[in-house]
C-alpha cells in the first residue's frame, strides 16, 4: 500500500485546494414573465419553456 513518504504541509495542501469553493448558480430571465431561473428549466411562475407554455397556471392561483 502506498505510504506518502512525507507529511504534506498545510500550505501545500491548502494551495491545491484553492479552486474547491462555491459558486452561484448561473440564471437568466424568462422571456415571458421575466422571472429569475436556472437555464434550460421550465419557468416556475408562469410554466413556460423557450416561449411555449408547457405547465398550465391559473391567473387566479397567482
């Protein structure tokens, strides 16, 4: 089994580990209602996908 042959410093594994860190999810706009959501989803507010709408939402419930 492989030993490292030296204890890794805490600078050296803190240096590797620098790209390791959240990001914020990416969103766009939708054309319709021009709520915030994630791409290539349907739109929660008004149920449309790429201009068609695919979810039926009530006005009323809204």
């Amino acid at each position: 089994m492989a030993v490292p042959f030296r204890k890794v410093s805490k600078t050296s594994g803190r240096m590797r580990r620098t790209h390791y860190k959240i990001e914020a999810n990416g969103t766009t706009t939708c054309p319709k209602c021009g709520e915030a959501i994630r791409p290539h989803r349907v739109c929660p507010k008004c149920g449309s996908y790429k201009g068609k709408e695919v979810i039926k939402k009530d006005k009323a419930a809204e």
